[in-house]
C-alpha cells in the first residue's frame, strides 16, 4: 500500500476489532476497562497521530512497530477479532447468533495484553483461519 501511495503517512489501525465492538467498548483515559488497539507504520509522527485520535476515540495505542511487522493484527494473528469478544454460547440459532453478535459488549483488551498477543505472533498465511487465542 505505501508504495502506491508515495509520500503519504500510512499508519495500520483499527484492522483487528469487529465494528460493533470497536463503537461499544470505547472508554475515557484512564478506565480500569478501557482497550488498547495495536498501531503499526514507519512514520512516527504519524504513529503519534494516530494514537492521539485513538485517545479521542476511547482506545490506547500499542505501537507494534513498522508497517511490515503490522502482519501482527492480521486475521490469522491472536490479537485478531477474537480477544475483544466475549465467549459465544453454544447451540445458538443464525438469529440468535446475529442478536448475540449486537448485544454482547466486548471484553476489554490491555495494552499489556495486545503487547502479548502481537508478539506471540507467528508469520502465516493472510487470510488463513484464525489461530486459536488463549483466554485471560
């Protein structure tokens, strides 16, 4: 992407949480619940920018380093999806999948714990199946 985009600021975000619980696990500064989001990009200017929108939006930024380590918040990574989502009952129907889906908050994710899972990842295919996520 940054080389079809010269001289722009790319900075990877937002990649690893599901909509829903990107708009309902926001928190102020300081919540003992508040999530952390993972931020990757080789401009640390922008990194900073980033953060501070992350700030704004109820999120902490865990810089996980340069675009080509953000491979780490990828769909086959532990910090994928998975850690912001409460555990899904089982035996649910499609319906009671999809109400689940919209009216389970999320679980908060540290920034400790998004510095764990982004370096327990290893390299894998992208958009291979989602590695199993150790629960806390």
């Amino acid at each position: 992407m940054q080389r079809h985009l010269e001289g722009a600021r790319l900075v990877k975000a937002f990649n690893n949480i599901d909509f829903r619980r990107l708009f309902t696990s926001a928190r102020p500064a300081g919540a003992a619940d508040r999530s952390a989001l993972p931020v990757a990009g080789d401009d640390p200017g922008a990194k900073a920018d980033v953060a501070r929108l992350l700030d704004v939006l109820g999120y902490d930024a865990v810089d996980i380093g340069a675009l080509a380590d953000s491979w780490r918040s990828e769909p086959n990574a532990p910090v994928y999806v998975q850690p912001y989502m409460a555990e899904r009952p089982e035996g649910l129907s499609p319906e009671g999948t999809g109400r689940w889906f919209f009216e389970t908050p999320g679980v908060p994710v540290s920034a400790a714990r998004v510095k764990e899972l982004t370096d327990a990842a290893v390299p894998g295919p992208v958009g291979g199946p989602p590695s199993a996520v150790p629960r806390r």
